[in-house]
C-alpha cells in the first residue's frame, strides 16, 4: 500500500497542454493501474486546480469545457 500527497501543481499537467511533466505522468499512471496507490490531496486542492483550470480558460490556453471535463474526471 503506497499513499502519495499531490498538491495542485501536480493535476493541472495532467490536463493542460504543454505541461506534461513525466514524473506525474507516470504517479497518475501508477495511481490508476495499482490497486495499491492512493493520492491524498490538500483540503485546499479542488480550489487550486479549478483556480487553475479557469485561468487557463481567461488565457485562452483551453476552451471552457475542457475546463469542466479535467473538473469531472481528475477526482477519478
């Protein structure tokens, strides 16, 4: 059993172009295929990572229902 704790500069390069950072890649990877892995976030995070995600949106970097999608599937 392995817990990590992810602050929100970890999800938005899981979601965002260009921020793709290969060691989260593969902490997300290992999260999603090894039964074994939690990911503990900060009370805080969810508003930091849709913090994130909006000014994404205002910087034209994504369209706004990217935005809600990344909100919609990051918590699985």
């Amino acid at each position: 059993m392995e817990s990590v704790v992810v602050d929100a500069s970890v999800a938005p390069s899981w979601v965002l172009p260009g921020e793709d950072d290969q060691r989260v890649i593969e902490l997300r990877n290992r999260a999603v295929h090894q039964p074994g892995t939690t990911l503990l976030v900060p009370p805080i995070f969810w508003c930091e990572v849709a913090n994130a995600l909006w000014v994404a949106v205002h910087r034209w970097r994504i369209p706004s229902d990217v935005a809600e999608e990344a909100l919609g599937v990051l918590p699985r």
